[in-house]
C-alpha cells in the first residue's frame, strides 16, 4: 500500500474509533430510546411499519448479507440490489437497524476500500460485497461455502433451520431465545464440517472475528428472538411490527457490540465439538437390557 494510503487509512481508523469511544460514552449517560420509538419518524419502519416485502426475481442482485437482502427485499434500498452508493448504505444501516453512526461509516467505508471503489462517489451492486474473503468467508452459519454454492445471493435453508433449533433460551413469555453460547456451538460446528468437506478450506483470524460479527448481529439488533430471526434469515424479511432491539440513542457502537462479538468467538470451540461427536457415534444405538 503506498504510504499515503496507509497514512490516510490510520487516520480514518484513529477518527473512527474516538468517534465510536465518544458514542459509546453518550450512550451511558443518556436515556433509552422507548420501546416502539426506536427507529425514527419520517423513516422507514417507523411505528413498525415496513414497506412491503417483494421477494427478489432472478434478475435482481442479492449478497451473502441477509440483512443488506432485507432491506432491499423491502424496498429500503433499491429493489434490484444494484447501484447503491456507500454513503446511502451507511444512512439506511442507521436508521433501520439503529448501528451507531461510527459503525455505519466503517462498514460501508471497509467494503469500499475491499472493493477498491471511492467510499464517496461510489457505488455497487450486492452481490460484489460477496466477494470470497473479502468480507464473506468460509463456515458461514447461512450460506453453503462458495466451492459448493457459487451463489451467495440465496439463504442455505438447512444450516439456518439447524442453527433456529439450537436455541436454548427464553424469554419471558417462554419463547425461544438463541443465547450467546448457541451462536458459539453451531459456529463450532460449522466450522468443523466446512474443514472436513471443502477441499479448498480457508478462514484466517480475521475471517473467525468477521463470522462471529455477523452472527452476532442475531443476539443484538435481533435480541436473539427467534420468531424475528427465522423470517429475516429464511425470507430474508423484516417481520411487522419489528423494531431494533438496541434502544441506545446514538446506535450499538464498534465497542458495545465488540463485546458481544468476543463472548461468541471465545465460545467456539472446534476440539469440544469434535469430542461431543465422537461420544455420540461411539454410544450403543440402544440401551442394553438389564437382563443382558
Ligand atoms: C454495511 C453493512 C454490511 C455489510 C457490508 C455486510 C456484509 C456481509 C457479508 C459480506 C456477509 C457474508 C459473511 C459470510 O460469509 O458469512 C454478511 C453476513 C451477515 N450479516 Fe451483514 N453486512 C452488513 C450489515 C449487516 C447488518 C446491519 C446486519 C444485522 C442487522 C447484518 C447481519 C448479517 C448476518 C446475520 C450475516 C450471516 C452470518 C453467517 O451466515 O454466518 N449485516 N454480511
């Protein structure tokens, strides 16, 4: 990278980074939004009201990001998924999911950057976001990896109805609640089947942390609510009536969220897995008789 660039690189990170310390800092001392009051008037969703749900034809771009798909199955970003700029990406991630401003300019400016587009006049189509360890990875928990699915646009329905029945918890009306340690055993399982049956298997350090980010997503802007997680992972939608569950009035900062993120990765453990597996083949298929 020429030294311009890199200077101008950690300048922005520097920038990004006391800007998201100094959010994380309003948000402690400053009241919640109220629930129903989170995503903001004059924008879509307000008052839980959605534009309506198209699901894509063949011919509109989609990306491995279920939430990006959302939004533009709803019309929040243009329906055919294609010529968004970065900085309309960065105002929608705002207000739909209620990200603090400073994460909604790094992700947006990183996928510029991976796409080597200028972050303020570009733009793009979806699917150029699932561009192979770019930000998208092997061990997905919603996709199959791209040596067997080349299109990343369409949720892999068996991972996400595996994942929805690992949940474990509740909420207190006794619905089903994906809890932190859930995300952390089904990553771990991915991650031990995708090394087993993809020849061409990657996933650096980086990767694990951008996995455990996405996933992350589902415990904090989805509350870990499964009844909410099933229609925005299967159909790609924003269920009526659906609001962020981060009440934070400047948005879920880098910081905040971080530490979501760390809980989740620090759970994933592929040797446990492989131990809980090897225990389930090894028992006898019935129990013995207790005349045997
Ligand atoms: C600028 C914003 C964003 C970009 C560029 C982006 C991009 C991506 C990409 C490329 C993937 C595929 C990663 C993989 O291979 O698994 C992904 C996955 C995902 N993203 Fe996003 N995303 C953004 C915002 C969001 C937001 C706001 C949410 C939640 C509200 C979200 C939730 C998810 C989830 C749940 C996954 C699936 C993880 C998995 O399958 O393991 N993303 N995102």
């Amino acid at each position: 990278m020429p030294v311009v660039a890199a200077v101008k690189k950690a300048f922005t990170n520097i920038f990004v980074l006391s800007w998201d310390v100094s959010l994380t800092l309003i948000n402690l001392v400053s009241p919640k939004r109220k629930i129903g009051h989170v995503t903001p008037k004059g924008f879509p969703g307000h008052d839980g009201k959605w534009p309506e749900y198209i699901a894509p034809s063949s011919e509109d771009s989609r990306c491995a990001c279920p939430a990006l798909n959302a939004m533009a199955n709803h019309g929040i970003l243009p329906r055919d998924g294609k010529n968004i700029s970065f900085k309309e990406l960065n105002h929608a991630i705002r207000t739909t999911f209620n990200f603090a401003p400073s994460f909604c300019f790094f992700v947006p400016h990183f996928s510029a950057d991976m796409l080597h587009k200028p972050y303020s006049k570009g733009t793009f189509d979806l699917e150029e976001l699932s561009l192979h360890n770019g930000i998208e990875h092997d061990a997905s928990l919603c996709r199959e990896d791209v040596v067997h699915q080349p299109d990343q646009g369409t949720p892999h329905l068996p991972f996400i109805k595996e994942l929805l029945a690992t949940a474990t918890g509740k909420d207190a009306e006794g619905n089903p609640l994906l809890t932190p340690a859930d995300l952390s055993a089904y990553s771990s399982k991915r991650r031990v089947d995708a090394r087993e049956t993809n020849p061409e298997f990657t996933l650096s350090f980086f990767h694990k942390m951008f996995g455990s980010s996405n996933s992350s997503t589902l415990l904090t802007i989805l509350g870990g609510r499964i009844k909410d997680i099933e229609p925005f992972l299967v159909d790609e939608r924003i269920p009526d009536g659906w609001e962020s569950r981060i009440r934070a009035p400047m948005g879920l900062t880098l910081m905040t969220f971080n530490r979501t993120v760390l809980k989740v990765e620090r759970g994933i453990d592929e040797k446990k897995y492989l131990a809980s597996e090897n225990e389930t083949a090894q028992a006898p298929a019935t129990a013995p008789s207790p005349s045997s």
